[in-house]
C-alpha cells in the first residue's frame, strides 16, 4: 500500500465521477473509453467492461506502474499500457481516454488537427494523429507517446482521444477543449467555397504566453 486508505478512497471516488461525467457529456459510449490518476507508485484506473454507474467503492482497481494488479478483483482496463506508457514519460497525475465523436471524426481526416483556436495552445501545439493500431496494445501505446511530445493530448486514428494532466479535472478539461476544437474544424471546413483561416505559429506561442497566466491567483498573492 503505497497512500493512506482514505486518500485512495477519495481518489477512486473521484476517479469514477470522471469516468461517469465522460458519458454524461457524450465523450464515450457505454464502455467505451477509460480513466485512471496516479498516487505515488499506485495507478488507479477503471475496470474493463463495467458500466461505470455501477462502480462503487468495493470495485477500487490499482496496478503498479509494471501493470502489477495490486488492489481489487475486477481486471484493469485493456487500454492499461496507453496509461502506463504516459505515467512512464510524463509527469501525468491523470489520463483521460474517450471515444469522443468530433475527435474520433477529425483522426480519420487529418494527420494534426489544424490550429483553429488558440486553445490550440493549452495542449502544448498542434495536436498530432496517432497512427492506427490494435486497441490495447503495445504498438498503440507507442504511436501515442509519439503524438504526445511536447503535449498534453492527441488524438488516435480511427479511435478517439487521449490527454493527461495534474489531475482528473485538468485531463478531462483538456479532452473537453480538443473535442470542442475538433468540432469547431469539423464545422468550419464543410462550408462550401470557403477555407477555414488557421493561427500562425507566433500567434499560438503569444496565446501560450497568456495561458500560463490565466486563472485566479492563489489566495495571500498580488
């Protein structure tokens, strides 16, 4: 045991009100799609094939970061060595993968989704098509980490999203903002005769520049 249990409850509770709000916001379809945050040494991640409306505190699932299952019964997600591959390179405290229908539409179009917004920005860049390749597999999780240099999302080829973040809300915001992007292209270059304008970019590093100082400051500071 790597976290005191009641932080591991807080964070599998939290985990599964993500996982729920995925469905709720249309980002995946019945299973489809899979959540998991970090704790130390501990993955906390979704079963494979449960609803998760019907997940509750007895069905806590953890592996180690070699895919060890450390806690529970129910067997991890099939999509477990995209998250390990990102827990492995990044600083991630948070994955989020969804089947999201504008994303998965723009992965079969283009190989990057073209930069219409500057929130373009707040995923590090362009965002990158990962090659197609068999679900769960190792070559998937390599075809990721590709796509993710330099980012904090991408999406996968005939297959949907994949973002990480500092924690479960962060991930989900950041899966949120790409299908809304996506959306936004999608519907920009059906327009007949006309030919969506894309930022530069200069432009795209000035919006990361006021990104990083946008928000509320922390309480005590000017």
């Amino acid at each position: 045991m790597t976290d005191h249990p009641d932080h591991l409850a807080a964070a599998w509770s939290d985990l599964v009100a993500t996982a729920r709000r995925t469905v709720a916001d249309g980002l995946v379809v019945g299973t489809s799609g899979n959540v998991s945050c970090r704790l130390k040494d501990l993955v906390l991640v979704t079963p494979t094939g449960v609803p998760y409306d019907r997940l509750g505190p007895g069905d806590l699932t953890a592996v180690d970061l070699q895919g060890q299952q450390i806690i529970g019964t129910l067997r991890p997600t099939s999509e477990l060595p995209m998250h390990l591959a990102v827990y492995r390179s990044t600083p991630a405290a948070a994955v989020v993968h969804t089947h999201a229908p504008n994303a998965t539409a723009v992965s079969t179009l283009v190989p990057q989704l073209p930069p219409v917004h500057y929130m373009t920005a707040a995923l590090g860049g362009p965002v990158r098509v990962a090659p197609y390749a068999l679900y769960g597999s190792d070559e998937l999780a390599a075809h990721m980490l590709d796509a993710l240099r330099d980012r904090t999302g991408c999406l996968l080829q005939n297959h949907g999203t994949m973002t990480y973040g500092d924690s479960l809300a962060e991930a989900l915001d950041r899966t949120a903002q790409l299908e809304w992007m996506c959306r936004v292209w999608l519907t920009a270059q059906s327009v007949p005769g006309h030919t969506p304008s894309l930022l530069s970019d200069g432009q795209l590093d000035e919006a990361a520049a006021r990104l990083r100082g946008y928000g509320q400051r922390a309480r005590g500071t000017h």
